[in-house]
C-alpha cells in the first residue's frame, strides 16, 4: 500500500474503529498494473463483519476517488462465493458485470467484477 501512495498517489485507507482505537482493515482506491479497472476495494477483519463499516468506509472512498481522483468508473473484485462482499456491492449501487481476470500471480484466481459508472454513483448518491 505504501508503494502505491508513492507510485500513484492513492491506496487503500486504514480503517480505525472508534470505539476501540483498533485498525481493523482497509478500504479504498486500488488499481495495480494490469488491474481490470480502478478498483474501490475492502477487507474488513472477521470478527467486525456485518457492522457497516465495510459499506460507510466504501462510500466515502467511492466518493474520493470520483471527486478527487476523477475516476468515471469504479470496480469491485468480488470471488463469486462471497456472499458479504456481493451484498456490500449491491448496498454501494453496483452490478456484476460477469467474471474477470486479474493479472499474475492472481491469474487463476476467479472472480466477478462488479461495478458502476461515476455518473451512476452521482446520480444514486447526491
């Protein structure tokens, strides 16, 4: 993530909760070289699943990367059997777009790419 701040100016955000002071994962702008697109990605440790964060932390990323970034398209790498990650997709306004493919050393990796344009995320969230 480091070398993604200095490379392309922007990465993923750590995400502290509040209460506790405890970094419990990142969310954000992420699109490596031979990415399938600009990727507003998040990982969420286990134990703090299903309390919003992964979706409030998402939209306002989602909201960077249009604003500041100028991103007119944003994506989600979604493995097809992650349910949670599909439904955070869905609350964010986004579609699966159909199976993708990454780069190596990912490339036999499955995935679905979800997504939405920027002028659909402005038109659903102003």
């Amino acid at each position: 993530m480091a070398g993604a701040w200095s490379l392309q100016g922007f990465a993923m955000f750590s995400v502290i909760e509040k209460s506790t002071g405890r970094w419990i994962g990142r969310v954000g702008p992420w699109h490596p070289e031979g990415w399938p697109g600009t990727e507003v990605g998040w990982g969420i440790v286990h134990d703090c699943w299903g309390r919003g964060y992964a979706t409030e932390a998402a939209t306002a990323a989602i909201d960077w990367a249009v604003d500041t970034l100028r991103w007119t398209d944003i994506i989600h790498v979604i493995a097809p059997t992650n349910a949670r990650s599909q439904a955070v997709a869905r609350r964010l306004g986004s579609r699966n777009r159909g199976r993708g493919s990454l780069p190596a050393p990912h490339a036999d990796t499955i995935v679905d790419l979800w997504g939405q344009s920027a002028a659909d995320w402005r038109t659903s969230h102003s």
